[in-house]
C-alpha cells in the first residue's frame, strides 16, 4: 500500500505551548530570551521557525506557532485530511522528562513528560499579534488598574468527568502562592488576593498591574477535587493526569508515550486525531534531524540547518516549511552594574553588532534583524509609537 506523506500545521487547540508565548518574551517568565529596547541597546534577531508541513491533516483552530515544526511521513493521515473523518494516529517525535525520563505529569514540574496537551490556561495570546483567545475563560475586564476580573467558562469537565468551575481557578493560583517553585512567571509577587463570586474570578493587585495580563492568563489550571488532597505539592507527580485539554497519557513505558483524545474535552468537536504518539529522543538532534529526513514524524520541533536541501527536496509534493515570526533572540544587561547602567555604553553595543553575520552564520539565513523595541514586527505594528525612528531598526 502506497503511504501519502503528511504533516500537521499545529493548532491552537493541540499545542498550547505554542501560543502560550506572550507578545514579548519579557512578559512571560522565560518563554523567550531577554528583549532589547531603544533604551538598553541590545541586539536582536527575529527568529522565525521552520514548520514543514504538507497538507492539512485534519485538525482545526488557530495555527499561531512560536516553535520550531517539521513533518514527515505516515500512513494514517492520509484520506482523513481530505474528508474530515477521525485520524488514528500522529507521530509528534520526542518528549519531556530529562535524560532519565520517569512518570510526571505535574504541569508545574520542570520534568514532567507532557502538560499543554493535558491542562490549559484561561487565555491565550498569539505571540505574532498580541490577540487574546478566549480559553477557560471567556472574557476578562479591568475594572480599574488594579482589578482583573474573568469569567469563567460554563459547560467544561475535568478528564474524569468532575465539572470545571471558578473554585478550580481560585484554588490553582492559590497553590502557586504556597508553592513558590510553581510560581515560575513570579505573578505573587503583584498579586494581593485571589478571590471568586460564581462564575467570575477577580484578581487584586499591589499596584498597577497591566503588564501583568499575560502571565496571569498563562497559568495551567489544575482541579482542586484532586490537588487538594495532596501533601507534597512540588514533588507530587501527578500520575492520574486529571485536566481539562484534548488529550490525556495513557501509557508510559520509558522509550513512548502515548496521549489519547479526551472525549468529553469541551472542544472535541474540533478534534480529528485518536492518539499523539511521542518517543525517547536521546540522539538529540542529529538523530532528529535523520528521522524527519526518513519521514518518521508527523510534526516535530527542531532546528533543520538547509531544510530546503534536507528535507523540501526529498519529497518537494508534500514536504513544506514555514516561517512565523515567533520572538527575539536578544542580548540582556544587568542595569545596576557599570557600564551596563550608561545607555550610551548600551547604544554602542547595539551599534557593534554585526546582526547579518549572526543570521547568515549561526542561523543559516533564516532570521532577520529585529526592532530594537522588542516587538515582532509587522504583527505587532500597532503597538509601536510613531515617533520611534525606523521602527527601531537599528542600521
């Protein structure tokens, strides 16, 4: 039987990770690296991502991607995409969990094996744009500065069949405060209290907070009929993996891990796909990078150096990439210390850097110069002031 080669663009619906990314990598707790500005003089590269893709295969939503996807080859795309009907299976490369991966699925836990496809957040941010999608929330208003009240989504049932509920928000953002390892975005460090009345969840602030919007939005929310009962927050490991998003783990043997469609999932209808696939990828990217040139992935994440030569050209029909503006790759400078505190000194340093080298050298021409305000342009165009000179290009 002849295989079609397909592969997946990524939806907003399947990779939250990926549209988690706030609009400025500042603003969201390590998602990107430090930005530059005019003020500070660091150098940035805009940094496109590769995502290959051939057609289409079955999955529907926002297609805002901020990381690195290839595709390969499969066998249980094809047809599906065409017709709608239910894939049974996508190949999504590797998985989390360190060199010694065990059972974690604690989304707060730097080794968990999986978490985006499992918990998900009461907003989402495209990174290109800056566009709020609702999420578990359907809205949110800032009643004054200080006030961020949400609403809370009616009709949502955790993957055990409990139903989701403001009670469910108050509680996570309260376990963030507790635990402050899970405070990984440092968003207790403005807030002043966490409070609910029915279906609406009002954030208080110390000050001011509206930078805070993203960070707040970006939290996993986990169900407090479990989480409660456990002792040890920070080392509990989750195995029962109760969430509200499209997929669930099912099995764990050390070298796979398979998700499985969440039926009761609040969106399913959007869903196409049976099981998400992930395997032990300890060659790194050298045996990544083989595996996708041998059509072994649906979709995956990774750098391709001359992706057009390694992968395009081995199957041109189908094998595609594509390029999102996704973030900055910038210098950061401790501001307290000299000279890193002169802004001429910071200028300067803008000045010297040859950022065309960077691209063509490090980066195989796939990035281009960056605005000095630390906005992706032109998606974020509308937020830069009209008086910054060159859209704060720096020549």
């Amino acid at each position: 039987m002849l295989k079609r080669r397909y592969s997946v663009i990524l939806t907003a619906l399947l990779l939250l990770s990926m549209l988690l990314t706030a609009c400025q990598g500042s603003d969201q707790g390590g998602s990107t690296s430090n930005s530059g500005s005019s003020d500070n003089g660091s150098a940035q590269s805009t940094a496109p991502t590769t995502a290959a893709t051939s057609e289409a295969a079955g999955l529907s939503g926002n297609g805002d991607q901020t990381t690195p996807t290839t595709g390969g080859d499969t066998g249980n795309a094809g047809g599906a995409a065409d017709n709608g009907a239910m894939i049974e299976k996508l190949d999504f490369g590797g998985f989390g969990g360190g060199s010694n991966p065990q059972i974690n699925y604690n989304p707060y836990s730097p080794n968990a094996l999986t978490s985006d496809y499992t918990f998900e957040p009461l907003y989402i941010f495209n990174s290109y744009s800056c566009d709020g999608v609702p999420w578990l929330a359907t809205k949110y208003e800032w009643t004054d500065p200080q006030t961020l009240v949400y609403t809370i989504r009616d009709g949502v049932k955790w993957n055990d069949g409990q139903p989701f509920s403001a009670d469910d928000v108050v509680f996570t953002y309260n376990l963030l405060q507790k635990n402050k390892a899970f405070d990984t975005g440092g968003i207790w460090e403005s807030i002043d209290n966490v409070s609910n009345s029915g279906n609406q969840v009002t954030f208080k602030f110390k000050a001011p907070a509206g930078n805070m919007l993203q960070k707040v939005s970006n939290v996993k929310i986990v169900p407090k009929h479990v989480w409660e009962k456990v002792d040890d927050a920070v080392k509990y490991t989750n195995e029962a993996a109760v969430g509200t998003g499209p997929f669930k783990p099912t099995s764990f043997n050390g070298q796979q891990l398979v998700l499985d469609r969440n039926e009761s999932y609040w969106q399913a209808d959007k869903v196409r796909v049976k099981q998400l696939v992930f395997h032990n990828n300890q060659g790194g990217g050298q045996v990544d990078q083989l595996n996708l040139s041998q059509g072994k992935y649906d979709t995956n994440a990774m750098f391709v150096p001359n992706i057009k030569q390694v992968y395009v050209d081995k199957d041109p029909a189908h094998n595609h990439y594509w390029y999102p503006p996704g973030g900055e790759i910038g210098l950061g400078f401790n501001l307290t210390k000299e000279p890193f505190s002169d802004p001429e000194f910071r200028r300067g340093v803008a000045y010297g850097i040859d950022r065309q080298s960077i691209s063509d050298k490090a980066e195989y021409g796939y990035v281009k110069a960056a605005s000095q305000t630390g906005l992706v342009l032109p998606g974020q165009k509308d937020w830069l002031a009209s008086d910054i000179k060159d859209q704060g290009m720096t020549r």
